[in-house]
C-alpha cells in the first residue's frame, strides 16, 4: 500500500484503507480473509511524517491443544516514522522508514507485514481454556466426555505402546 506524499501533506485523518493480504507477501501466514482494513493518521514530524494506525487481520490459525482450525481476527496497532533524516533509523518508538524530499510516495507493507508476524501468539489456542485432545482416545475434549482415566505417565506410554 502506497501513501503518497501529497495527502500526508494535507493530512490523513483516520482514512480507511483496504489492503490485500496477497500483496504482503507473508506465504507462511494464511488469511481466512484477503481483506485488511487499515485506519491511518498521520501528523507532521521533524524531517518527515508520523502514520498512527489500526489495522485488522483475520488468520486462519490451528489450535496448539486441540489442532483445529479457528479464525483468529486480530487488531493491531502501528506507529511508522516517515523521515528524510538518518540519525532517527535507530529509533525504539516507532518503526522508521526512510522517506526522502525526492520520494513522492512511499510503501508501507513490508512493515506493515513485519507488525503482523510480531503480534502472533507464540501459542495459538481456539479459546484460552481449550481443553485439547485426550492422550488415551485423542477424542477433542472440547466436545466430547471420554470416559478415559486421567493420564499418567505410564498410560500414556501405554499408548503409544498401542499405536505400535
Ligand atoms: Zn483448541
Ligand atoms: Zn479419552
């Protein structure tokens, strides 16, 4: 997604964009929608431009517990410094890219992708107390009671003792 220059100058105020998920580039993330809605503001900074936004992305992810598929709709929040200054690269608040007088517009998906990749949960799980499959039957204890003695150690050897 580009953002051109002439309407930073004017000032975004909240404008909806709308991203396609392929254009990010990010093959490893599925999508459940191709749609990312995206609201920027932008405001005036030394050298350059600051673009606050929210985006909104639907993943499709596999629970950890349970390994099903759940829809995961996640709201993210960035802050991208715009600036033609080199002594601000290095910056901790907000994510820097270099934008020069000369640049007309700039791209903002790699970084954008680069927010989507840090807000996933190290685990996914379809709900915070899924219960997950059963050692001995491997039933999805979200759904169904087993009448399966609470794992041990040893039966769940037992088990795999079985699938051998
Ligand atoms: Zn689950
Ligand atoms: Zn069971």
């Amino acid at each position: 997604m580009k953002i051109f220059r002439t309407d930073l100058h004017i000032g975004l105020n909240n404008k909806l964009f709308e991203i396609s998920s392929g254009s990010l580039g990010l093959d490893k993330v599925s999508f459940s929608e191709d749609k990312i809605t995206c609201t920027i503001h932008s405001e005036q900074a030394p050298n350059g431009y600051y673009l606050k936004g929210l985006m909104t992305v639907s993943i499709r992810e596999s629970c950890d517990r349970c390994l099903i598929d759940f829809n995961s709709k996640q709201k993210i929040e960035f802050s991208i410094l715009l600036t033609s200054d080199v002594k601000l690269i290095k910056n901790d608040e907000h994510d820097v890219i270099f934008f020069t007088d000369q640049d007309d517009a700039i791209e903002i998906d790699p970084v954008l992708a680069e927010y989507i990749l840090l807000d996933r949960p190290l685990k996914k799980l379809c709900t915070e107390d899924c219960k997950g499959l059963c050692t001995s039957c491997g039933c999805n204890k979200n759904e169904i009671d087993c009448d399966c003695k609470q794992e041990t150690q040893s039966s769940s050897r037992e088990v795999l003792k079985n699938i051998n």
